[in-house]
C-alpha cells in the first residue's frame, strides 16, 4: 500500500516513496512509464511516478485496463491503484513527492532551478532509482508536456542500453505509464487532501478547489489565506505567478539583494562606492575621512542621528 | 513575473535594535536619564551621534551595522529598519582632545571649562562632568595648581605617549580576537588563511588605523612616526606591487587554529562574486605570496612544529 | 542640517515594563512598520539542525543562526514616545523590548563566522581597547 507518512512528517522537503521490487523485475527484462502529476496547480506537492513490470506481462497490465488517470474520477484511480497493488507480484513503483516548499525556494533560488530542469532531474532520479534497486530496465516510456525529442535525446544518452520513448500524453498510449500516472495521482490527491499545515493557522479551511488557478474555488482560498507579511502557509508554490500576482497586490512589498530591479541597481551602487573608497586617494587639502576597514568590514559606522 | 516593485523611502521608523553597554540601563540611582546628543567627531569634525549616560558619568559611542536588505522581527513585529545599533562606552579624551589642541596653539595654561566650549555643540562641556575626563586630562595636558584651581596646557608629547599606549592596547585585543590584519589576499572561496606578514607591523597599522578614526588627520599622522612607521603610499600611487611591502615577503602558511570556526566554515560555499574593486585588490596585493597550492602543502605543515 | 542642540532622552525606567522577545535579521527589506503573525508563520516552520536553523519565507530559502549579545551588553528595542516632526525639540526614546540573543538569516547560504553581523560582535571588545583607561 502506499504510505505518505514519511512526506507528512516534513512536509517542506521531498520524499521518496517506493512498493517492494517485484523479484520477478530483477530477472526479466522490464519496461519501465514515467509520469507526472501536480505540475499545474498553484498547491500542494508536483509528484513524480515510475511503474514498471516485465514487457512479457505488459498485455496483463493492459488487462486491468489502466487509463490515463486525468479521465479518471478519484475514486476510480483510487481503485485502479488498488488493483495495482494487487498485481504486486509483478508490477512495482516508487514516487518522489516534491514539497511545494521545494518548488517555490528552487524556482526563487538564486541561481533559479526551472521547473523543467527539476522535472526532468526526477525523472531521472526515479529511473536510476530503478536500475539501483536491480531492475532489469530495457524500455522507458515517458510522458511530457515540453518538447519530447531533446528530452529523449537527453535520456537515451544518460541511460545507455535503454530504449527511450518520449512522447506527449504518453499515459494514454503506454499502460506501463497509465499506471505511473495512476500512482503519481493518488498520492498528490492523497497528499493534498491530508496536508497538515507546520504553520499555526488554527482551523484551515480545505475547499480548496482543484488547485488550479483559474479555478474559482483556488482563487478564492488564495484572497482568504493572504497573509501581508508572510504571504501564505509552504503549501502554496511561491513561485506561481498567481501567488506572486496576488502579494504583490495585497501584501507588504519585500525586496531581495537579487531582485531584478532593486538589487542590480543596488549592486551597482556599492560597487562603485567600494571603488571610490579604495582607489580615489583624497586630493590634496580636501577634507576627506576614510573609514577604517575594520568598520567598513563589519558594515558599522557613525551615526549623526538616531 | 511582472517586474519588482520599487523601494519607497522608509519615512515611519520610530523603532531602533539596540546592543547597549548594561552600564546605560543599570545605573539607574541617578535622577537624569541618558541622552543621545550631537558632538564634533574629532576624525571628521563634523556631528557625531554620542549618548552620555546617567548624570554624564560615562560617554557612550554609537555606531550602527547597516547592510542594505535587512529587517528586523521583533517579537510580534516586522521592524522595517534593519540597522543593529551598537552603544559602547567611549573615553571622553578623544572628543576633549581637540579642545586643546585649538586652545594649544596659544601656548598658554587655562581652565579647561573655558577651553572645551563649541558654540556648534554645547553639548561638549558635558564632558568635563564624565568621571574619566578630569582624572585622565594629564595623558594629553600638563597641570598647573595654582590655589584651588587647575590649569592645563595641550602637550604633544603627553598626547602621543598615550596615544601609544592606546594602540598597544589595542593590538592586544586584535590579536585575541584573531582579527585579519594582513592585507593579503582576501580570500572568501576558501577557510580564512593568515600569513606570517600578519606580524607585530600589520597590528601596529591595523591599531593605528582604528584609533585614527577618532583623531584629526594631523595627529594621525604623528602618532604613525611617534611608532616608528613609515606612510605606506595610497594603491595608486605605488610602483610595481612586488615592492609595495617588503616586510610581507616572508612564506604563508595555513592558520594553525581551524578549532575556533563552525564545521559550518567547511562547508563549501558558493564562491561570493567580487566586486572589481575587489579583484584589482586580488591583482594588486599578491606580494611575498606563495600561490595558494603551498598553503595545504605538507612542508608549510611541519614548520609549524 | 539638524538641529546639533536637539537630545533624545532615553527613558531608562521603561526597562522595568520591557519584556524578553525573540528578534529575527532577516536578509531582505520588508515595507512594513507593524504587527506581523511572526510566531505562526516564521517560528512554527523554523527547523533546528546541528549547525543552522532553516527556515523559508516568501518562497525563498534562509539558512541562520543563533548569536549571542556580547559580554556586558543586552538587546534593546527602543521607540520612539509621541514621535514629532520637529527636529528642534528634545526627544523620548523608550525601551519596548529587550533580548540576550538574535537570530540572524542568510539567503541560501550556510552561516559562517564570516558573516559581517558575526563579526560585527566583535565591536564592543575591540572598543574596549580603543577606549579603556590606559595606566600610567
């Protein structure tokens, strides 16, 4: 079964979560779907999926007539994954469930971390997770939503002796992925529905709606949980423009040392100030005091008023 | 993202983070309260913020740390103002100092309460009531009793003798405080790394350095031929960097003592951009130095033994 | 220029109302003056580890530590009574708060003794020396 108590205990980090490897993995050659869920919402974790099985049993995965979870109610996948984990014997998954408070500090860092660079860096994390654990790994059949051949390219060179297939909405049109899919789904529904927020907020209303930003519903939870200072609790991605739109309007304004605007100008500003303190000796006569750099070190200087 | 908001001025600051000498707070027995006030710093001649404590007994200076980009939470609130201010007691001589001087030049013996008198600052004949001031005017006047009355004349040579042992004093605590007084390379990529030119000359300057901030441009000068320096030339004017520092040209080695930093100091961290003030410093200074590859070598490891 | 003649009084008997409050530097600049849901926001999500504390705000992430106020000294948090506009008149400054330690916050990068607020604590021991009493 799948357990997020490893994730819920710290929800502001990633965990990875793993089924026991099927033995008859380690012996066949296998295929391996990846797929992704939660990578549009503005709430709650981005998970990533792997499912894999032996290619001899693809057509028995097909029999337990995995979809694309998207066309799928909840209760539907739930069930689906059900059957997955009935068929244990040789099916397995592992998941990397990426914290929204990941997201938001990778994407603000910085030295800014995409959130196609963090995609794919999982992606490939769970393949590699795979052959570790003795998988006999021959095919992999990926899913995207940016552009398949370079990601393709970028896989088939990393993973040598694998079969790589990129391609868009492959959760339709591979079962091995469907079933990524599935796993990824339920475990960010499940990880959405049970969030536990480490901020002391009382009582937190869950209507959360889909957690798509156009959805009335998520709107409406972002303008009642808008905090002007702190902006909101680590369950919201920081790094949507949605959230940033929204504190910008309503919040306090923060600046950073690197915002684009504030900080290069002020970069500039102290460079050339170090520039003239270090290099422009005081003409003669004129009345000039240098500061020790034991203060200018320790940024300390003079007041003349409080 | 749309592009950042910019900065309004912070207009509304009534709040200030304080480190404060205990002395201000706890001599409470006196009915007046401290007060922050104006004086003339004596390195800038212009006002200086200075505080005087309970019944002008002890005088304070105030310096603040400032880093752009900084606030503060205090308890429950966000102090916009992100400065930390530092009070910490200040010996009145320095701000007496150039009282004396001026009145000096008439060479004659005068009461001090008609000497230090500033019509900029009137706030400066309070400094003859700390308790430091009168007992330690010898240091930077001679006495003469006549009757009940003092009188004291400015003496150079008095003023350079203590501003010697300031100095020495001040080395003492650089060096137990392990202050980087070299001017080598500053090195942020790796663990702070201290030369032998960090010698009894680098303290020397360093602490001449410190205390001409709190004396005239003059005397500065003074006191660095009073302990038997030479004027190092500005950077600009300097001839080829090989010759700027002889007394530097002796080998580095590694800091002996890695015990006093947090293993946090190993931990790598990304190499901080230099400004190019910085890195024609880098260029500049590289004078008596190994390169950095020597610093780890094994040899510079047994010498230490 | 201001007034040289003008004084601000601290008020030294405020200290006996001023209670203990945890003080946070944060490394950036936020544009407001006022109560904020510090300890529901910032302390609730604060994590310890062996060398820095970590903590996220804004999105962003902080890496800190705990510093102590030097020997001798104590944290004050002064404010200002009935602030005026006039630079003219005397002042009143009183003590709100007071503190032993801070806890001050870099962005992304681990605290070291290098940073300039570390080193900055240096300040009252070194004047010390500058300003002490010098024997005869």
């Amino acid at each position: 079964m799948m357990d997020l108590n490893p994730f819920e205990a710290d929800n502001s980090v990633s965990c990875r979560l793993a089924s026991q490897i099927p033995e008859v993995c380690r012996t066949e050659d296998c295929c391996l779907g990846v797929d992704e869920a939660g990578r549009g919402p503005v709430l709650g974790p981005m998970v990533y999926g792997i499912c894999f099985c032996p290619i001899s049993k693809n057509q028995e995965l097909k029999d337990l007539k995995v979809a694309d979870s998207k066309t799928l109610t909840e209760a539907e996948r739930e069930n689906l994954f059900q059957k997955l984990d009935e068929a244990k014997s040789y099916v397995g998954w592992a998941l990397d469930v990426l914290s929204p408070n990941v997201i938001s500090t990778s994407m603000l860092q910085r030295t800014k971390y995409n959130l196609n660079a963090l995609s794919h860096d999982t992606a490939i994390g769970l393949i590699q997770f795979a052959l570790d654990s003795g998988v006999q790994v021959k095919e992999v059949f990926v899913d995207t939503v940016g552009p398949a051949e370079k990601y393709e390219q970028k896989l088939s060179h990393l993973f040598p002796g694998i079969e790589v297939t990129v391609r868009p909405k492959a959760d339709s049109l591979f079962p091995v992925v469907s079933a990524a899919s599935i796993c990824a789904k339920v475990a960010r529904d499940r990880a959405v529905e049970r969030w536990k927020f480490t901020e002391n907020l009382g009582e937190v209303d869950t209507d959360y709606g889909s957690g798509y930003p156009n959805d009335p519903k998520t709107k409406a939870w972002l303008l009642k949980y808008l905090d002007p200072v702190f902006g909101y609790p680590q369950f919201v991605r920081f790094s949507w423009s949605t959230a940033q739109t929204l504190m910008d309007s309503q919040g306090v304004s923060v600046h950073w040392d690197d915002d684009e605007e504030d900080g290069e100008k002020a970069a500039k500003r102290q460079n050339n100030r170090s520039m003239l303190s270090y290099f422009s000796a005081p003409a003669e006569g004129e009345k000039t005091h240098q500061t020790h750099r034991f203060f200018t070190d320790r940024r300390l200087k003079s007041l003349n008023s409080l | 993202m749309a592009p950042k908001k910019r900065r309004t001025p912070n207009t509304q600051n009534d709040n200030w983070v304080v480190i404060s000498a205990d002395s201000i707070i706890n001599s409470t027995k006196h009915n007046s309260d401290p007060a922050f006030l104006r004086m003339r710093n004596p390195s800038t001649d212009e006002a200086s913020l200075y505080v005087l404590g309970s019944g002008d007994l002890q005088l304070y200076e105030v310096k603040a740390f400032e880093e752009d980009f900084h606030s503060w939470f205090v308890g429950q609130t966000v102090q916009r103002d992100g400065r930390l201010i530092f009070v910490t007691p200040m010996d009145p001589l320095y701000l007496i100092l150039p009282y004396l001087i001026k009145s000096g030049r008439e060479g004659k013996f005068q009461p001090v309460d008609q000497v230090v008198k500033d019509e900029d600052f009137p706030a400066c004949s309070r400094l003859l009531s700390c308790t430091r001031s009168l007992a330690s005017l010898h240091h930077i006047a001679e006495e003469k009793e006549v009757g009940s009355q003092k009188f004291h004349r400015y003496s150079q040579d008095r003023t350079m003798d203590w501003l010697k042992k300031k100095v020495e004093r001040t080395v003492v605590a650089l060096k137990k405080k392990n202050v980087c007084v070299g001017e080598g390379v500053k090195s942020t990529t790796y663990v702070r790394v201290k030369s032998e030119s960090d010698n009894q000359e680098d303290y020397l300057r360093y602490a001449h350095g410190l205390i001409s901030d709190y004396i005239s441009a003059d005397l500065s000068k003074a006191l660095l031929g009073h302990l038997g320096l030479s004027e190092l030339k500005s950077p600009k004017e300097t001839e080829p960097p090989s010759k700027k520092r002889k007394l530097s040209d002796k080998p580095v080695e590694a800091e002996e003592d890695y015990t006093k930093f947090n293993s946090a100091d190993f931990a790598r961290k990304p190499p901080k951009k230099m400004t190019a003030a910085q890195k024609t410093l880098a260029k500049v200074d590289k004078s008596g130095m190994k390169p950095m590859s020597s610093f780890f070598s094994p040899k510079a490891k047994a010498e230490k033994k | 220029m201001s007034c040289n003649t003008s004084v601000t009084h601290l008020d030294a008997s405020s200290l006996k109302r001023a209670e203990q409050v945890p003080v946070h530097l944060l490394p950036c600049e936020i544009e407001h003056n006022g109560v904020a849901q510090v300890s529901q926001y910032f302390t609730a999500t604060t994590k310890d580890h062996k060398q820095e504390k970590t903590v996220s705000f804004r999105g962003r992430g902080l890496k800190g530590q705990e510093i102590s106020c030097p020997q001798g000294y104590t944290g004050l948090v002064l404010k200002e009574v009935n602030k005026h506009g006039s630079d003219q008149e005397d002042r009143t400054v009183r003590i709100s708060s007071v503190f032993n330690k801070l806890t001050y916050w870099n962005l992304e990068t681990p605290p070291t003794s290098d940073d300039a607020v570390v080193m900055a604590m240096d300040w009252p021991e070194v004047a010390e020396a500058i300003h002490g009493s010098v024997e005869d």
